[in-house]
C-alpha cells in the first residue's frame, strides 16, 4: 500500500493564539507566497513530478520480490538415464490433485522407498529466466527463505523510520533525500551481484531503510510546496504514481526474466535522477525553520519567475509583502470572490492525505515529526506565550513521548481507541502486502494478474477519497474492509471449475481483485482518521505508536501467504476474517468527520459515533 502519509496542519503550532516565537509571521507570509505566484504553477507541477517518479521505482525495490523470488514447479533432478516415471513418485497436492514430487525421489528405481532430492533440482523455467529460488535452490525445507527476505526488508523499513527520517530535519530534506537515493543505487546494483543468500537479505535490508527516508522526505518536500489551499488534489494524484510503478513493474519482469538483470533495470531509473542535485531545490520552510531566509528567498524568487509572476524583494519580510496581503484581504470582502476564498479556507483546514510507496508504515510518525520540525526552530517558546495549558509550544521528543503512551494507557476510552486504531492499521497492512505479494501465486499469468492488482488502485483511490468526502469517515472504511473480507472469504468456497467443467478462473480474478480494491482504500482512509481521532495532545505519540503495528503487519504478511503450504485457504481465512472483524471495530470508533480535530482527551469523551452535521461534507 502502497505509502499514505497525513499532514496535519491544524497542529502546526501557528494558531494566531498558540505561536511559537520567531516563526509565526515567516510562515503565514509564505503560504501568502505560495499563493501569489500561483497554487499550480509551473514551478509546483515541477516538483510535484520529480517526487512523482521518485516514488515511480520506489515499488521495485518493495515488490520486485514477487518475480525475483517466484517459484517455478521443480522435481528432482533424475539420475542419468532415468526417467521420472522410474525417479520421482506423484503425490497430492494442497489442492487434492495429483502432481510429480517437488521433494522427494525413489531410492531405487522401481521401488517403492523415497528420499529426499540428492542431486539437486530440475525447475520448470521459461526461456532465459533466473530467479534467486532456481539460483540457491531455496524450496522444499528452504523454501521459507523467500518470504524471511520480505520480512527482513520491511524490518529495514521500520529502522529507516526511526533512524533516517529524523535526519532530514538536522542536514536538510535535499541532502538527505539525494544522500539516499544515490547509496540506495549503489547497494541495488550489488543486489545484482551477490553470490549468496545472506549477502542478499542484508542488502534488502538496507535497501528497505533507505526506501522509508526516502518516501517520508520526498512526500514532505512535495507537499510543502504547495500552499494549504491546494494540497488535497496533488495529494490524491500523487498516489497514481504508485499505482503505475506496480503495473510498470509486472511488465519489466515480463520483458526481463533473469532476476539479476531485473534488479539492475529496476535500479537504473534512479541514475538518472543525478540531475535533481540541481533541479530539485530545498526545501523552503526548512530553510525558513533554520533561518535562512535569504535562501529561501532565492528559491521563491526562481519559483516566481518559473511561474511568471513576480514578488518583492525580501519578499518573506519586506513592508511590500505586508501591502500584498492587504490586497488579499480587500479581495476576499469583494462578494464575487467571498464564496471562492470561503472554498479554500475549507480545504485549508482539512487533513490532506496521499499515498506513496508501497511502504508506509511508521513513517507516518517520523513524517508528522518532521513536519512540526519544519515550523518549529527550537523547543522553547517566547515567554509570553509560554503557557501551562499551551500544548502548541510544547515539542516532546524520545522519553517525554513515551511517557505519553504511559498515560493513554490510563484513560480507559483513549487506551481503547488506541488498541482499535492499531489493530486497524496492522490488518490493513497485512491485508494489502499480502494480497499484492500474493498476486503472483493466482491462478492465470502472474504478470497479468501483478499488473491488474496495481490498476485497480487507481480507482480505489479516488473513489475511496470521494466517498470519505461524502459519507465520513467509519462507514466507509467499514465498507472497504468488508469488501475485501467478504471477497477473500468467498474465494475459500470457489472451485477453479465447476464439476461440469465450467472454467472459473475469470471469476476468482475478479473477486481477488475486488478485496485489494477495498482494501487499498480502506489502507489509504486510516490514515487521515487516525490523525482525526487522536487529541492533539496525544497526537504524535499516539499515531507513531499505531504506525509501529503497521510494519508489524507488513512484516507478517509473508509468513501468512507461506501458511498456504499447509493449508491452501488459510490465508485467505486469515485476511477474510480479520478483515472482517477490523471493518466491524471501526463502526464502534466515533466519527470524526466535520469535526474539529479534538484538543484534549475530554473533548474527544464528547463525541458520539455519527456525524454532528447534515451540512453538506467539507473537503
């Protein structure tokens, strides 16, 4: 899932009320900028592409495994002059269908006593094609390695939340980023080059850590270019490129069939992003939150004039800008323009999310963090507005954080939606990784059935968005969940033919594909409730805590589909069932939709679990 990522703007800290010193009338006058030089100029579309193919090959490295690491059908290899009938015994299959043994082999020709392979194996390979399976003999009692190289990689995802993406708020998002791309290159390309199994884990998990930073920072520096009134649709766009990076993945691994090879292909596109050392710039409320505005002056000024607009010198400072926004102001009380200033203010105040990557998880927290950073020079607070009751000038970091967990856990309702949120969020995560890495395993061609698991994301995306606009948010998150639950379900019961022969594979496609429709979008919804339903004085704790279980699920998600070795419908069961019970979980959370996000745990007692207005739905 696909990675979805939320900006909460409301907890920025630059509430009129609630500023923190030194940053508050920087950052008011620079959304200001943004807007002047125009919400989707040329200059936004720039960056908003760049981060765009970023997250393009970002899906590779993820779940390229699913055709790096495909199992072909293998017997033992047969002793010379023999022939399978005299070598290899049939048995049944998980299926209850009779099929050569994959493990095992007779003794002695013609008797009845097996062993297991001793000459190694034969696999069952198209023209040219190589996978690491076929490569290091990684079946029968190897065969789990596979999937421990998935789980090893979404542990490196995990780590990178906790170690990459604070560094982005000391060094800067564009070294950071840069720094990560190009190291991330470099161990790919000896992912193609490795003589063993363990070089090859290690290496994933590298590639992992770097793949989370650079998700988290590259979402950051995509959303802080625009201004707060047009975040919501690139948002939603930039989830496309995920989608297409999946569909673009099945048809490379089609064209490429020696797994070494694929992994060089999937790591060339990020050589040329060299180019962004000098086409992507920093970013500007970074340097803003560090005090250098002359910098980010400069880049305004190129982004003006990319745009073809213009701005004032000191255009962060300068009494011209002040004169600017003056101007906006008389515009807004001019009653033609009310109702269209009156839209962005409603858009404004919403919670903008995307979705990026194929990873995502605790991510989430590091993101939120780093966004508070980006408004948030120092941790302490003018004087004036150094408040008890101020949580808006309070930065908690590390223990003081932890703390707060300590005392969620001490309030009953906060403890158990809690509990709830981050049982939603590992289903959800376990639902999605595998169903996707468990595209392949279909009945059909596993590149076709890869490709449509990838577009049937576009639509989730936008529909989901839409419906989340139009009917909150429980609903239809129980809604999607269900839909999966009840799609996996029923493909426990459906037979690949009926017993008059009917082929029913088409209709075990379509149903697979309808579960990973729901459950794409019920993934990208729970972010945007999760930072809805938390108090902002628990936010950030709470959200990176729920964060956590969504890589526990991804980490898991491999070992589930391996449970089909025992039992072929398990994992189905497994992501039916919970699925079910998360969709049914959601309808007990209250909603948060049209409400403002609640500030302390009591205003969040208050709520109820429907929607306090029939107003028409806010963006």
């Amino acid at each position: 899932m696909h990675t979805v990522y939320i900006v909460n703007h409301s907890d920025t800290g630059l509430h009129p009320d609630r500023r923190c010193a030194g940053l508050f009338i920087p950052e008011m006058k620079l959304d200001d900028v943004l807007t002047h030089i125009g919400g989707y100029g040329r200059f936004q579309i720039l960056i908003f592409v760049l981060i765009g193919l970023i997250n393009l090959r970002s899906s590779g490295y993820l779940l390229g495994i699913v055709f790096i690491g495909y199992k072909p059908d293998h017997h033992c290899t047969l002793p010379t002059n023999a022939t399978l009938n005299e070598s290899v015994p049939l048995e049944l299959d998980n299926e209850g269908n009779w099929q050569l043994s994959q493990c095992k082999m007779y003794a002695v020709s013609g008797s009845n006593k097996t062993i297991t392979c001793t000459d190694g194996w034969d696999y069952a390979t198209e023209k040219g094609e190589k996978t690491i399976v076929t490569e290091w003999d990684l079946v029968c009692g190897q065969d789990w390695l596979v999937d421990m190289s998935t789980t090893i990689h979404m542990a490196g995802i995990m780590c990178g939340s906790l170690f990459i993406t604070p560094l982005s708020d000391r060094v800067g998002r564009k070294h950071v980023l840069l720094a990560c791309l190009w190291i991330q290159t470099a161990l790919a390309f000896g992912l193609a080059f490795t003589t063993s199994y363990l070089q090859f884990v290690i290496l994933r998990f590298f590639i992992g850590a770097l793949n989370r930073g650079i998700a988290v920072i590259s979402y950051v520096m995509m959303t802080e270019v625009f201004p707060p009134s047009h975040r919501t649709l690139p948002g939603i766009v930039q989830q496309v490129f995920w989608a297409a990076g999946l569909m673009g993945l099945a048809f490379i691994a089609w064209l490429v069939k020696d797994w070494r090879h694929l992994s060089l292909v999937i790591s060339l596109p990020t050589v040329l992003m060299v180019s962004y050392y000098w086409l992507l710039p920093e970013s500007i409320r970074w340097l803003i939150a560090k005090g250098k505005i002359k910098e980010a002056e400069a880049i305004l000024q190129k982004a003006a004039r990319i745009n073809k607009a213009s701005l004032p010198d000191n255009c962060l400072s300068s009494e011209e800008m002040d004169m600017m926004m003056n101007q906006n102001i008389k515009r807004a009380d001019n009653p033609s323009t009310q109702e269209m200033l009156q839209e962005e203010e409603t858009v404004e105040e919403a919670q903008h999310v995307t979705r990026l990557t194929y990873d995502k998880a605790e991510n989430i927290a590091g993101e939120m963090n780093i966004e508070n950073s980006s408004v948030t020079p120092s941790n302490e607070c003018s004087a004036e507005n150094n408040d008890q009751n101020d949580e808006h000038c309070k930065t908690k970091h590390g223990f003081f954080e932890l703390l707060d967990m300590f005392k969620i856990c001490c309030i009953p309702k906060m403890a158990f939606y809690t509990i709830t949120v981050c049982y939603l969020w590992m289903v959800n995560s376990l639902a999605y990784y595998g169903l996707t890495l468990g595209s392949g395993t279909l009945h059909g061609d596993r590149y076709i059935n890869f490709f449509l698991s990838g577009a049937v994301e576009l639509p989730a995306y936008f529909i989901g968005s839409f419906l989340l606009q139009r009917f909150g948010r429980r609903k239809p998150i129980c809604m999607f969940q269900m839909l999966c639950g009840l799609s996996n379900i029923m493909l426990v019961f459906i037979p690949k033919e009926t017993d008059s022969g009917v082929n029913l594979l088409p209709l075990i496609i379509t149903i697979s594909l309808l579960g990973k429709f729901g459950i794409t979008a019920s993934f990208s919804s729970i972010y945007l409730y999760s930072a809805e339903i938390f108090p902002t004085v628990f936010r950030n704790s709470a959200f990176g805590f729920a964060a956590f279980w969504d890589t526990v699920g991804g980490m898991a998600a491999p070992f589930v589909i391996y449970s089909s070795k025992a039992m072929l419908e398990l994992p189905r069961t497994v992501f039916g069932g919970l699925t079910i019970v998360s969709g049914l979980l959601t309808l007990i959370l209250p909603e948060t939709h049209n409400r403002p996000v609640p500030e302390t745990v009591e205003d969040l007692e208050k709520w109820n679990t429907q929607l306090i207005s029939k107003k028409k739905p806010r963006v």
